[in-house]
C-alpha cells in the first residue's frame, strides 16, 4: 500500500502506534469516514489522535468511537465535536465479515492510520486485531531489539 512519495495529497494525519504493540493484527481494511467540514479543515492542519479510539459494529453500521479531532479555530459557530461517534464507511460484505470477525473470542477492530489518500479523501485504516498477552508483547520487545542491535553490529563492523 505504498504510496510514491512525490504525491502532494497523500498525507498521513494520525497513526496509532501502540496498536501493534498491543494487538496481533490478523488482517486490515481501508474505510470511508463521514466528517463534517469544520473536521475535514481541521485534519489538514494536523493534531488528529486515534490511539485511544475504537471500532465497532452497531445496528448494521460501523462507527469509530473516541477518535479526536480538534476544533478548527476558523469554525468558532459551526464547529464541530471533538470526540463525537463518527460513521465509517465499508461494503456491506465487508461489514458481515468484520461483525462475524469482531464475534470470535479475543477479536476488535482497532483503527491505525489516519490519513488523506492520493485523491485529498480522508480515509481510515481498520486492523482486526486480537489482543496480546504480556508475554506476547515480551517477545515482540526483544524481537526488535534483536534486530536493533543486528543492525548496529552490521552498520559497526561493515
């Protein structure tokens, strides 16, 4: 899903880094979010926070909970806010297979970037994840410091 670099639309806004720390992500899935304007001029000055945000199935629609997005300060009438419950948009087959998903033991769908697509669209991308026990999230630490440390000896003795 790499983008080229030179694409003057692509823009990452928010990223949720912690959530392969703390979940497995089976499989991920790009979505449509419905914003308002005063939400949208927001996202394009930054400051956008998914890390302690959440996605569920709901009445037959997908929503994301507590994803923030600051106030635009040009919008002071019309704003909009912050934490509200903001509607995504996937396939109807898409949305079975996540409820089916989200039904399984230990499984949810965690949102991991935030972003604007090659078009200027903003989009959300979901991970189905399963949470990690703390032994889990040991091995995935000295996994990548293993892999730190292979690096410094290879960039030390190359």
């Amino acid at each position: 899903m790499a983008k080229p670099k030179t694409d003057p639309n692509y823009k990452v806004i928010a990223e949720n880094r912690r959530a392969r720390y703390d979940y497995a992500i089976e499989d991920d899935l790009e979505c449509g979010i419905i914003l308002q304007g005063s939400e949208v001029k927001s996202l394009r000055e930054n400051g956008a926070n998914i890390a302690e945000s959440y996605a569920s199935v709901e009445n037959g629609e997908l929503w994301l909970i507590n994803g923030y997005i600051p106030p635009y300060e040009q919008a002071k009438t019309w704003g909009h806010e912050e934490r509200r419950r903001r509607k995504l948009l996937v396939s109807r087959k898409e949305l079975a297979r996540l409820w089916s998903d989200t039904q399984r033991k230990g499984y949810t769908l965690v949102p991991l970037v935030l972003y604007f697509n090659h078009k200027g669209v903003a989009k959300l991308k979901i991970g189905i994840a399963k949470g990690k026990k703390t032994e889990d999230k040991r091995a995935t630490e000295a996994k990548r410091d293993w892999q730190r440390q292979k690096q410094r000896l290879l960039k030390h003795h190359g």
